[in-house]
C-alpha cells in the first residue's frame, strides 16, 4: 500500500493526484509545484509542508483571496488532518495523510474547554531556528509621526520581511507591534547546516533591506524624526510545533525556551551594538560564507547560566 501523503486535484471537470514531498507550493505562476491558472489565485499563493512524521500543514502565504480548508479560511497556517478538503480559487483539493485518521488524534487531541469546543493543543516536538526581527525605538516614532502614515511605512517593511524570509524558505510565525517572528524547522537534527544558512543569508539581507528603507525613511519623514533602524536575534533549540487554539479559531505556532532566548537576543543588539546576534548553537552550524565575531557569554533574562553569542556580520 502506498503510504506517502498525497493530494486530489480537482479543476475544470477533471482530477489528478499529487503526491506529497517536503514542500508543494501552489499559485499562478509557473514556478509552483501546482499551478492555479486563475486570476482569482495569487502567483505564490500557498503551500503545503511535511513537519515531519506524517504531519503535514498548509501555510496561506498572504494570498489575496485567500486559502481555505474544509469551508474556513486559513488564517496563516494550520495543520492538515486526513479527508481535508483545500480550496484556492476554483481548484478543489482533498488530503490524504500516509496516518489515516490516526492525523486527528496526532494532530489535533486537546481537551474541552466551557463552551464545549475542543482546545486543540496539537503539539509535535522538533528542532527549529528562530528568527526575532524588531524596529528600534519604534515608541519614540510612533510619538512624533503621523500615526496612519508611520503604520503604512510599517505595514510595507513587514511585507518586504515576509516575502524575504519565505525566499528563504522560513515560515513568518507572527507579528507583535513592530517585531517579527519566523522560525525555520530542522529537517535533520544531526545537520541542521542548510537551515542555519538559509537563516543567516536572512538575516543578512533583512539588515541590506532595513538601509533601504532607511532612506525612505528620510526621505518621507525628514532628517528630524529620527532613523530606521532593526535588530535582529536567532536562537536554535528544540520546541513544540503545531496548532494552540479553540474551536475553528486555531494557530498554527511554536513554543519553547529556545523562543523566548531568540527574543533575548535580538534585546542584546542593541546593548552590543550588532545589529545581528546569535546563539552558539546557531553559530557553530554557520559556514565560511558567514563572517561572525565571538563576543563572549552574556546573562539573558529568564535564564540562570549566560549563554556564549556572537555577531554576525551584516556586511
């Protein structure tokens, strides 16, 4: 029996199926896995990634009209059960795990909360690298600019993150005030070199698009209200991946202390000044490619022993 996991397609009164690898990408343009030929689908729309083990999550990769999965509209990403059915635009997709209906109980077993809807609290352990990206002295602009403007100049460098760190084949987790979270899952926990790499050369570029739009920055708002600047912290750790919520209200996320150091981090830039700093255990997958600094061992909030960092280079 064939075990890989594998999608049904069905378009314009004929269907096929596609089995599934570490990544299908789905969209208008050419370059996808599945092409969607409609206006309705955006050139990179979405994707459907392996976790790992059998589990499989579909991640909308911020589509105009959106991607949706048994009726609901995924909101980011969410975990794929078997007998799923996906749409975009006027293609139908039906999901078929390699774990049958044991995916519900792998993915999605929780408890039940007051209003008698499951808590999905389906959480898979792995190994990921995490990205905290943060805009400086973002309280001080968002005092002296004219508020709509400044969050449109904001809702554009989120945008540019996103598009950067998806290239580079990270998942942006989520958006809190003016930081960004991505995070990168190891696919081999006894070589986790492509992903370091793949994080670092994303990194790198945030730093060359942040000079970017640093002169935008003055040349919208003027010398006076201040400069764009960001800092950024990566961490590598074990976490728990997969869906927190209730009901149909559920996000796709992870959860760790290996979170929380990547937070850390990215605060000690600034105290360091390097834009860019990492953890050891990221630093030490790191190739040639990448130019780092050691900058010894520093006490992070939360934790009782410092932890070894360094920069890295932005160039």
């Amino acid at each position: 029996m064939d075990q890989s996991a594998r999608v049904r397609v069905s378009a314009e009164g004929s269907e096929r199926e596609i089995k599934l690898g570490d990544c299908l990408t789905i969209g208008r343009s050419s370059r996808n896995g599945l092409v969607v030929d409609s206006l309705d689908a955006s050139r990179k729309h979405a994707e459907i990634r392996h976790l790992g083990a059998g589990k499989y999550c579909i991640f909308d990769l911020g589509s105009r009209n959106g991607t949706y999965v048994n009726g609901q509209r995924v909101s980011g990403s969410r975990a794929l059960h078997n007998r799923d059915n996906i749409e975009i635009a006027d293609v139908a997709m039906y999901f078929v795990s390699p774990l049958g209906d044991d995916s519900y109980n792998e993915m999605s077993t929780g408890s039940i909360n007051s209003e008698g809807l499951p808590t999905l609290l389906g959480l898979n352990d792995g190994t990921v690298i995490v990205l905290v990206s943060d805009i400086r002295n973002y309280t001080s602009l968002t005092e002296k600019l004219p508020r709509a403007e400044f969050q449109g100049f904001v809702s554009e460098w989120f945008g540019a993150v996103i598009q950067l760190v998806e290239r580079n084949s990270g998942v942006v987790d989520k958006m809190i005030g003016d930081a960004i979270m991505a995070y990168w899952v190891v696919k081999n926990r006894e070589e986790p070199g492509p992903e370091v790499c793949a994080v670092l050369a994303a990194s790198r570029r945030a730093m060359d698009l942040s000079r970017d739009f640093a002169e935008q920055f003055r040349e919208r708002f003027g010398a006076a209200a201040g400069t764009f600047e960001i800092g950024i912290g990566v961490n590598m750790g074990d976490a728990s991946i997969g869906n927190i919520g209730t009901g149909a209200n559920q996000a796709f996320t992870v959860v760790g202390d290996c979170v929380v150091v990547a937070f850390r981090l990215e605060g000690l830039a600034k105290e360091k000044g390097h834009p860019i700093i990492l953890s050891r255990e990221v630093a030490q997958w790191a190739t040639d490619d990448f130019e780092l600094r050691d900058l010894g061992r520093a006490t992070v909030k939360g934790r009782a022993e410092p932890i070894d960092i360094l920069a890295l280079s932005a160039g």
